[in-house]
C-alpha cells in the first residue's frame, strides 16, 4: 500500500559528546522515507529542496522506492539548514542555527499521481500546512500520522486544534504531551488528548521508551538500552517512519497491530543513533532489522503464572 | 522459605503536591516486610527501634509472619525519623529533616533462631554494617540482595566495594549506578558494576521502569503508567521486597526467574505510591497483585511474526 509523506528535507550540522560533523543530509521526511522504506513501497515523498541538493542523495531515495513528484526544488534558493549541540545526557540540545531558506515557501501540493494513498504521515510543519494536505486528499487516507512541536502550541495553538480533528494518530513527546493539555500526568494527558481528535496518542520518551494509548488500552515499548546513543537527530522521525511504515506494510490499524509499529519504530530508532545523521539507516538489511526486533522481544518478555 | 530483612524501621513525614502526613510509619525494612510478606513467611526482620514505635504497627507485622527477634528496642531513645517534601515532578526531593536517634547505635546482630535462612535483604545501611551482617551468616544463604546509596559512594567507597564482593544483586537507581562507576550510559555502568562482584544488577529508573542485567543479558520492565503518583515515598524498598519476596516463595535464583520478579516487584511498587506511606500495602490483597501483574502483561505484551 502506498505512504505519503510529508515533511522536510535539510541539511544538518551536529555536535554530540562524540564528534561533529559538517553539512550532512537530514530533514523529518527524510528519516521517514528511509525507515518506512524497508516495509513499504512506494513512499510518496512531499517536501522542498534548494539547489544544493545533492542529486545522489534522490538517487539513493529513489533506488528505496521513494517517489520525489511532491518533491519541489527551488533555484534560487538554498536547502533548509538547521545546526544543533547535543549536551552529554543527550536528552537535551541547543540549537545553533537555523536558516529556513526554502522551508519558508514549503506550501506543499499533493500531486495526482499521489492521490489514493492509503496512509499519510504528517511530519512536524505549521499545523495550517498540515491541515492543507489533508484537505488536498481526494479520498481520506485510512490513517493519518501527524507529528508536532511545543512551538506550535505556542504560536498557532488554534491551528493546531483544528488539524487535530482531522487525524488518527498524534504523535508527540512527554514535554509535549505535558504542554498540550496542561497535565503533568501523562495517563492524564493522553485522555485529555484523546478528546482533541486523534483515536490513538503515541507518547515519546527518548531513551525511556514510548507509549501507545487508545481510550481503553495502554501499550508501553522501550527503548532498546545501548552502551552509546551516538547522535539522536532524526530517532523520533526514524521512530515514525517505522510506525507508519509497518502499518502501511500490514494495512491492519487496529491496536494490536499498532503495538507491533511501535515495536518496529522503536527497532528502527535504536539503529538511527548509531551513527551520524541517517548513516546507519543507509547500511541496514532485513535481517538487521529482525535481530534487533527479536532483540526487544527478549528485552520485555517473561512468562508468569498468576494465583 | 525464610527471608531476612536487614533495614530502618522509622517515623516519616511527607509533603507532596497532593497533601502533607503527620509522623506516620516509614522505614525500608517497613516496606520491604510489607511487600514481601504477601509472598514467603517467615520474614525475619532485622532493625532498631525507640520507645515510641507503636506497639500496633509491631503486631501488625506480626499478623503478617514478620518475626521481630532481630528488631532491637532502645528504651531511652527515640526511633529514626525523617521528613521530606516532594518537587512537582515527584523525581526529586528536599530532605527537611533527619533525625538518626536510634539508628546512630545500629549494630544489628542476627539472632540464632535467623541462621540458615536462605535469602538475605540488605536495605540501604553504612556498608560496613552490611558486610557485618553477611559475615555473622553461619551458612552463608542463596541470594544476598542489597540496596545501597550514593551518599556511601562519597564516604565509605572502599567499605561499599568490599560488601560488594560478597553479595549476588545490587540494586540502585540510574543515578547512584553511574555516580559508582562514572559511566554515563547504563549500558557500560552495568557492566562495570558487574566485574564488582554482584552477579546481578537492577538499575531502578522510578516512573521509567527498572532494568535487570546480568553478564548476557538485559531484562527491562516498565513503570505502570499512573494518573497520578500520590506519594513516591518506599517505592524503592516495595519494589526490593517485591523481587525478594517472589525470589524466595519459589526459591529459583534463574535469569528468567528474576525477570518474574522485577515484575511482581514493579507491582508492588505501583501500590505503594497510591497512598501516603505503606497504608495502601496493607489493603492489597492477592487478587489485587494478581489483577496488577496482569496489567504489566498487557502493558508489555505483544506478537510480531519476523521475515
């Protein structure tokens, strides 16, 4: 079944307790595009480049089968730049720069060839944006994954309600989650957000794992423990791009098989850190993939009798 | 099987967010008699207490199979008694008031009707008074379990890495574990304290779940998303007196044994923190374990098919 994804394609400049690294590819829809490209084909790319672009890095996207016809190039401008310092907890980083270059246009317009798709994954853009594409879609997608930041609850709080009508799936972190609704509980939170819109509430907690809820049910997945988080940039669009990518895979929404996404971007998350930037995402295989899965059963599973 | 509990029997008073106790009853070995004696009898409980401990509390104990010949009385003194208040977060905490009186004079003697006991609970004491402990164990038992700080990182670490030697499971939260070792990542720290000589090692991370290693393995069980936690207060030691309990009922020292209870340990725990003190740990009855430790399956559990 087919994936549209929405969201931004960048360069980045990195800092972490490790290293550094120059300009180097990144951007939401990117780490979406190359998780969710292991489970599911074609993924229908929609975002804005500049012409600094390296054409090898749409070959390379392409070669996955990511189709670029949403992919708008501008040239006169350059790509969306962001630059960022990670402090040693890696829970925690400032950022240097941030050039919007051509993300200042992004006014992103769903191609024909698009239309049908049967799921839609949101990246983090301004919540009017993303109330566009969905409103550009013909036919609703049978899901709808949306991602978002505090800063738009700060700024375009009305916005961002009304995109939230319109989703099936939010995904957010607990500071988030906290910050949206004025709760510091999270099981508070998340049946206060459940009220906004969305049917299902993804909690991300970094290296703690994250939570899935629904109305009645509560689902909780680590985050596998590594001797060294390398670079966390991207692990939360990574996290998605496996969601998304393992429902669109299996074309089952229901929570049980939503758990499993969960397990599956929390897998796909684990390798992003690894390296720089979308590095490690690059080398891996399906068996990769299926060690560290099986890697997460181990790490939660136990059998006990009750009574 | 016989379990002894070396520990404070204490007075607490505790402010959180939602409401503030007088002196009510508090102390680690309290808890972990509280938690374990739904599972193994006889506790044979080790502490020190003043004149003014309630005689109603002892027999309340008693009730449970909690054996109180290693609990000494100090007739002209008074018992332990500490008062805190809790942030918002309930992570974090200001000590108001700590008054040793008894616990100054804590030189715990194992009595003779104790010997032969197979599994031996240390609660968080000066190490050197943990190691004697361990040394007047005639027949040295099954499993040494304890639970230490970082206050005896900065002022007994050679006493600390001596009692260390001699037990098989260490139990401390993410923060003592890389103060011990000066390892950041959880991972490494892990696998310095397990050259240390524990055999185990249970990393508790509070709201964020619990982590058990040994030299091949990780086991991770999460924390019970709570609406609220009222008061955090003995969490830890009703987390210990979970495991051990469990540990001791079915007298299997195994890995896959251990992972069963960090979980009936996680269950206990997400009991205690419902109510001020150990007061909801002594509603809990067997279908309420029961019924919780089902919610960690739940909470936990899921089917994936790989390749």
């Amino acid at each position: 079944m087919a994936l549209i994804t929405v969201g931004t394609m960048a360069f980045d400049a990195i800092e972490t307790p490790f290293g550094k690294t120059d300009r180097i590819i990144g951007g939401s829809a990117t780490y979406v595009a190359y998780a969710a490209a292991n489970f599911v084909k074609p993924i229908q790319q929609v975002s804005i480049i500049g012409f600094d672009y390296p054409q090898e890095e749409l070959e390379e996207l392409k070669k996955r089968g990511v189709k670029l016809d949403g992919v708008e190039m501008i040239k006169e401008k350059k790509s969306f730049f962001w630059s960022g310092r990670y402090h040693e907890d890696m829970n925690s980083r400032d950022t240097l720069v941030t050039d919007l270059n051509v993300l200042a246009d992004f006014n992103p317009v769903i191609p024909e060839s698009y239309q049908g798709s049967e799921f839609l994954m949101l990246g983090n853009l301004v919540p009017a944006v993303q109330l566009n594409v969905i409103k550009q879609m013909k036919k609703r997608p049978k899901l709808i994954v949306m991602d978002t930041m505090n800063f738009w609850m700060e700024t375009a709080m009305s916005d961002l309600e009304e995109v939230l009508k319109h989703v099936d799936v939010l995904l957010v972190n607990d500071a988030e989650a906290r910050q949206l609704t004025g709760q510091f509980s999270l099981v508070k939170a998340a049946k206060s957000i459940l009220k906004m819109g969305p049917k299902y509430l993804i909690i991300k907690k970094g290296e703690h794992g994250a939570l899935l809820f629904d109305q009645d049910s509560v689902f909780f997945a680590p985050a596998l423990p590594l001797e060294d988080v390398f670079d966390p940039t991207g692990a939360g669009d990574t996290f998605a791009g496996g969601f998304i990518g393992h429902i669109a895979k299996t074309g089952d929404i229901s929570f049980e098989n939503m758990k499993r996404g969960i397990i599956v971007g929390s897998a796909m998350a684990s390798f992003c850190v690894e390296k720089f930037g979308p590095t490690r995402l690059r080398e891996i295989s399906h068996h990769d993939i299926d060690l560290r899965i099986q890697q997460f059963k181990d790490l939660v599973n136990f059998e006990i009798e009750l009574g």
